[in-house]
C-alpha cells in the first residue's frame, strides 16, 4: 500500500513515517502543499494523510484542490484543531477521517486499515492465498500453515507482489519497477538477496518450496 504524508513538523514527520513503513507501507512525504500537489498527481496513492496546518497554504484547501485535479484516494486528517465545527468542515470539505492531535499510533494504524477496507472497490481482495500462505493486505501480516511470517516491511510488499502475480513469472526488472520504484540501477543484486531472505522464511522449516527461481529468467511463486 503506498502512503502520501503530507507534514511539515519534522519531528512528527520522522516518526510517522518509520511509524508507517514499520506497519508495511510504502511512503512518501511531502513538507508543504505544493509538494503534495505534485506528488499526488504524479503518482497513484493507495490513502493521503494530510496536516491541515500547512506552511504554504490550509489543508483544507490542498484538499480542495486535489479533488479537483482528480485525486479520489481517502484523505485522513491530522490536526490540533479539536473543535466539533472544526471537523465537521474537514469532513464535509473532501477529508475521509479526522484524527485529532496528540493521537495514538494504535489509533491512527486502525483508522488507515478502516478507511482502506472502506474505500476497496466491491469484490477487491484484501487477502491474497497461495496453497498455505496467506497474506492480509490490511493488515501487512503473512502466515504459513497457519503461523505468522515475520517479515520486514519491505519483504512483505515483495510477497506481495509475487502473489498477485501468482502462476506467472516476473522478471528482476518487473520486481525493480514495481516494489522499489525503479530506485535502484537495475544491475543490483538487492532483488536476489530479498529473495533469498524470503524464501527461507516462507519456504523454511521443510515447507513445499513456492518461490521458484527461473534461472536468467526471473521468479515465479506457485504451488506446484
């Protein structure tokens, strides 16, 4: 799931943002409203968290404006702002959700999981399966048999990507473009060591292999 904070105090920023690739989200952050604008519209985000005490401008208003430009995603508010006049306007001016500061991290995590189950287009899986692995997209948590994966945020949207594409094979490329963003020169080796990584947790303990290696080819999860 890809996450778009905009924030501008830091230290809340730094937070949230470790907060949240921790919990299995891919984040990017935006300090003002005018880097949100263009980060939102360059890119396709999964749900927006947005501070409505801007430097540059009021949240409210970058709000506004996104959804003029065509950005639908769900809009969590933060803000300090307690007042019932004061959230009934976030809501009623395109905010999804309105968390009030200080806030729980607890909180805030259930509040995302909500707003995304809420806004999943009828008949979306929100789990993904694989013979006996399982993986709960809300909740970034994988299983095996039953028993709890524990997986790095990053090894997660790995997993993820492999399962969605279950049955057919993806190439080093493909897995660059998709989970890391193109971010790193093709000629790394980080694909290869992710997937060693993954594959002893899902395939270890004399578990039936499902990643499968195609060599100069690419990778491929199946049950058999």
């Amino acid at each position: 799931m890809r996450l778009l904070l905009v924030e501008d105090e830091h230290d809340i920023q730094s937070f949230l943002k470790q907060a949240l690739a921790e919990a299995g989200y891919q984040v990017d952050v935006a300090p003002d409203g005018k880097a949100a604008e263009t980060l939102a519209t360059s890119a396709t985000y999964d749900i927006l968290i947005v501070d409505l005490g801007l430097p540059d401008q009021d949240g409210i208003s970058l709000i506004l404006r996104l959804r003029e430009l065509g950005v639908n995603a769900p809009v969590l508010i933060l803000s300090a702002r307690r007042s019932v006049d004061d959230r009934v306007r976030g809501l009623e001016q395109g905010g999804d959700d309105y968390l009030t500061k200080p806030f729980a991290l607890a909180e805030l995590l259930a509040r995302l999981r909500n707003l995304l189950k809420r806004n999943s287009p009828a008949g979306e899986a929100t789990r993904l399966r694989v013979h006996d692995l399982e993986l709960d997209l809300l909740r970034r948590e994988a299983t095996r048999s039953g028993q709890p994966l524990q997986l790095t945020p990053q090894e997660f949207v790995l997993l993820e990507y492999l399962c969605r594409n279950a049955g057919r094979v993806v190439t080093r490329s493909m897995i660059l473009d998709k989970v890391w963003g193109m971010r790193i020169q093709p000629d790394t080796n980080v694909v290869d060591v992710h997937i060693y990584r993954l594959r002893g947790k899902v395939d270890g303990n004399g578990q039936q292999p499902l990643i499968r290696t195609l060599r100069g080819v690419g990778y491929v999860i199946k049950e058999r």
